[in-house]
C-alpha cells in the first residue's frame, strides 16, 4: 500500500486536485449562473474556496478577470500551474474562509493587479463549509471590502432535492471516474446522514495503479446546515441586503442547489 501512496505522490498533479477533478470537474450545473452574474459585474470576479479552478478556469476563459481565494496549497498550486497554461487572467490567493474577522479578503487594488471586484460567488456550498460564528465574520468582511452596489451569491444546498421515494439523499448513480497517467480514479457516494446543524455525505474512493494495484478510501464531507433565509438574515445583520435566489438544478443522483443573492448597499 506504500509504494502506491509513493507513485501518487511522484504524479505532477497534486492527489487533492486530483479527487477535485473527479469529484467536481464534470459539474457544470451552475456555470450559467456565474457566467450571467460575472457579465452583469462589468469587474473582476473573486471566488471563494477555488480550488483548483473549475470554475474560475472557466470564466477566465470567457474573458472575466478572476481573483481565486483558495486555502488548501496543493489547491492553489495546481489552479496556479493551470492558470499559467492557459494564460488565464486569474490572480491565485491563499484565503483561509475560516480566518478571524478582519484578516480575510485582501482585495485592495494595486497597481500591477485587478481592481477592486464587484461580484464574489462561494460555488458548490463553500459557505457551508463555515461554521455560523466564522460565517458571520466572513460576511462582514464581504460587505466592507466589495465595492459600494457589489453582489455576492453564495451556494446553500435545497435539502428538498435530497428526499426522494426510497428515503433521504441524492438517487443512487454510477461512480465519478477519471483516469490520470493510467492511473484510474472512482468515487462513489454512500450515504447522507442530517442532523439538527450538520450535514455529513460519505464516498467511497478507489484508486487503481496501472498495474491493476486498488487503494480504498473513505472520505468524509462536512456541511453545517443553513437555510437560504438564515442566510439571509446573517448577511442583513453583517450589512448585506437580500438581491434574489435563483435556483441551480444538478440533474439526476446530485442534490439540487439555491444561490442566495445578497447586495452591498450603495
């Protein structure tokens, strides 16, 4: 099992984007929303927790000027490398979402850098990812550092879409795969447990070298449940004023999602 995590590691792309890809790459639900709020903006664009890029790769690539907050390294590293390849108008961050109030979001215009933005988006529920104390804190350093009539929308996920006839959770569906330097990668949902704050998913991931060699692996997602109107009423009380929602269907087997809309005051 050793000599398998070694040539992982000896791979160019980083194992968390990597599982990223797999996980999230095919996913392009959302991408019209961003694409129709980021040419709305007229500005650059800053996203929350971006990874190793799906999405801002993609608006880059429509012409947007994009500000990447990311705080995983290998994350960041790869979205840089990425970025570089494709001559991409992206400026990489390290961003820690859970950082004390006041030490996140460094967005000040420069000289040699893109203007202050006038639309932030948290896809794929980053906002979740939050606990409520941090979120508040997040919030207020959004409505302080984005430009005057700016908008931010944030992902929260419609838990009417995880129930279904056979119970709770998104449909059963093929496991996501992706094979990278031969090496075969599979991620299989296996269950969704709620309870009162929390929302836990659990996959399955496999990773079969090109010698037929399978790794097994549990891997755990965390959610803190938050309702759009909760949302919303953090977001009012940290100086953030409701704009809409706008509804983002995943298709079948993934659960549906609200982005909440919220302005700052002009």
């Amino acid at each position: 099992m050793r000599h398998l995590r070694r040539r992982a590691r000896e791979r160019a792309i980083p194992e968390a984007a990597i599982w990223q890809d797999v996980e999230f790459g095919a996913y392009t639900a959302d991408l019209p929303l961003w694409e129709e709020l980021a040419a709305t903006a007229g500005g650059p664009v800053a996203e929350l927790g971006a990874g190793s890029g799906r999405v801002s790769m993609h608006l880059a690539k429509a012409g947007n000027v994009m500000l990447a907050l990311e705080r995983d390294p290998e994350l960041l590293e790869e979205l840089t490398r990425r970025a570089l390849a494709a001559k991409a108008m992206i400026t990489p961050i390290p961003f820690d979402l859970a950082a004390p109030a006041g030490t996140r979001l460094h967005l000040g215009a420069s000289a040699d850098g893109p203007a202050e933005p006038r639309l932030a988006i948290a896809p794929l529920h980053v906002i979740q990812q939050i606990a409520p104390a941090a979120r508040a804190g997040l919030l207020a350093d959004i409505a302080a550092r984005l430009e005057p009539g700016g908008l931010f929308a944030a992902v929260v996920v419609d838990e009417s879409s995880l129930v279904h006839e056979e119970g709770v959770g998104p449909e059963a569906r093929p496991p996501d795969m992706r094979e990278v330097d031969g090496w075969v990668y599979a991620s299989e949902p296996l269950w969704l447990h709620l309870t009162e704050g929390e929302l836990k998913a659990r996959r399955l991931r496999r990773r079969v070298s090109p010698q037929g060699e399978v790794e097994r692996s549990v891997h755990d997602e965390l959610l803190h449940r938050v309702s759009p109107d909760e949302l919303e009423a953090e977001a009012h009380a940290a100086g953030l004023s409701p704009a809409g929602r706008r509804k983002i269907v995943s298709g079948p087997g993934e659960a549906d999602s609200i982005a909440v809309l919220l302005k700052v005051a002009p």
